[in-house]
C-alpha cells in the first residue's frame, strides 16, 4: 500500500437483527470521517442505535453527518432513518444514497410514518440512486478530494447492495452490506485495499460464514485487509489464523489507505 487516504472509519456497531432490541447493542453501522477535521462525511447503514453511537464514538457530533448510504430496508441497516430525517431534515439537507429500487421501498415501507406529519419532512430530502452503470459523486467538502462511490447488488433475501468508495478515482473502502458468498460479488469488493464483509458462524443464503470469508481470501493474490461485521455480540466475536483478516469492534478507528 502507498500511503493514507484522507479519511477514517469508526465502527459504530457490529449487531445482527435482534441485537439492539434484546441486547441493547449497536445494529451494524460505520462513519467515514475526514482525518483533519473529524467531520463525518457518509454515514454508512442507520440501525437501530447507530446515531447513539455515532455521538459516543465521533468527538465532534455538532456537525451531523448530511449523507448516508443506506443498504437496505431491514431494521437494522434502515431503522433510524425516519427518526434522523425528521429531527435533521428540517435544519438542512440530508442526502440518502441507495441502489435503484431500494429508494421507493424506502420511502413507502420504513418512512411512511413520516407522511402523517403536518410539516413537509421530505423538503430538504435528496434521494439519490445509484446503479452499476455510473459512479456517483459525494460531497466530500473538500475540492481537493473527490469522493465516488460505485454500488453493486449484494446476495440478500431483501434488495441490498454494497459499495466501493474511490478517492480521486483511487479505491479506498468497500462495503457489502449484507450478503450470502458470492463470487462475483467478492471479486467486485476486492477492489478496495480496506473491506468491510458481513459475517456469521455458519453460511446461509442471506450471510456468508466466517470460513468462507477466510477460504476467499486465501485464493486472492492480492494483499487486502478484511474486517468482519454483523457477527453479534463481543461473546460472538470470531478469531481469524490470518493477520489480515479480523473482526472489528464497536468504536474502532481504522485507518484507510491508498491501493499500492
């Protein structure tokens, strides 16, 4: 690897469905945060109890994050968004990337709560779709770091889809949101020098397992570093016999670097 980005990630949360209500623990969330300033620039996923977090784990909370990427509309990827919309949308623009579809069931399904209120709470909204014909530019706040991110379609039970994030055209971070094992979706996540994959002790076809995570990167010749997520609770913590491949923790920094 050649050097740092500009940017860190701090692990919000690492829960699975049920973690946040039976055990009040974090759904699986991330913030991107610019290195020099600490602002989150992309809020990645809003489960239940990610904002919580995010005001415990990022120092300067004052500016709230304008723009998340949301994977889709499982409570614990989603469950925050009506509530972070109608308390931040009415002090200014909120941006809402997601995969093509993914929008309206959105809109319709987890924020239709929203449409009984008196004020327009979608005025400042800006849904933004993306697909995997084109990249699509985030407002990075800075002219001299051009932030894109390029989704493709994960193997989940509900439409998802995950991400790479390039910095000035460079791959910096990619994101699965929630998937079974794929090839070709592993391929596409491997671009990225840094990958967050969601995992479980045993594979099914919403989740890959710890095992095949560990056996796909055994094949790659290239050099990745993999942080595993949505495993549970610290008890459900996995062990990997690998450096370069770990489970992260809530409140975890990690530092993101630019591709060799």
């Amino acid at each position: 690897m050649s050097g740092l980005s500009s940017y860190d990630l701090v692990c919000l949360g690492v829960g699975k469905g049920a973690t946040s209500v039976y055990s009040n623990q974090t759904s699986s969330s991330f913030a991107l945060l610019r290195r020099t300033t600490g602002e989150c620039i992309l809020l990645i996923d809003i489960g239940l109890g990610s904002i919580f977090a995010l005001q415990k784990y990022v120092k300067d909370f004052n500016i709230k994050p304008r723009q998340i990427f949301v994977s889709h509309n499982h409570t614990d990827h989603s469950g925050e968004l009506p509530v972070y919309i109608a308390n931040e949308a009415l002090k200014s623009i909120v941006r809402v990337y997601c995969y093509a579809g993914i929008q309206s069931r959105l809109r319709q399904y987890r924020c239709a709560e929203l449409d009984s209120s008196t004020t327009d709470l979608f005025r400042n909204v800006q849904w933004i779709t993306c697909d995997e014909s084109k990249d699509v530019e985030l407002d990075s706040g800075d002219p001299n770091s051009i932030l894109k991110i390029r989704v493709q379609r994960s193997q989940h039970s509900e439409l998802c889809a995950g991400f790479v994030l390039y910095e000035n055209n460079q791959a910096i971070l990619s994101f699965s949101g929630d998937s079974g094992f794929n090839t070709l979706f592993y391929t596409f996540l491997w671009n990225a020098p840094t990958i967050l994959v969601d995992g479980r002790e045993t594979s099914t076809y919403e989740h890959a397992s710890f095992d095949e995570i560990l056996n796909f990167y055994k094949t790659t010749s290239i050099s990745r570093q993999i942080f595993v997520y949505h495993y549970g609770l610290e008890n459900d913590k996995p062990k990997f016999p690998i450096d370069n491949v770990s489970a992260v923790s809530p409140g975890q920094t990690i530092q993101l670097m630019l591709p060799s």
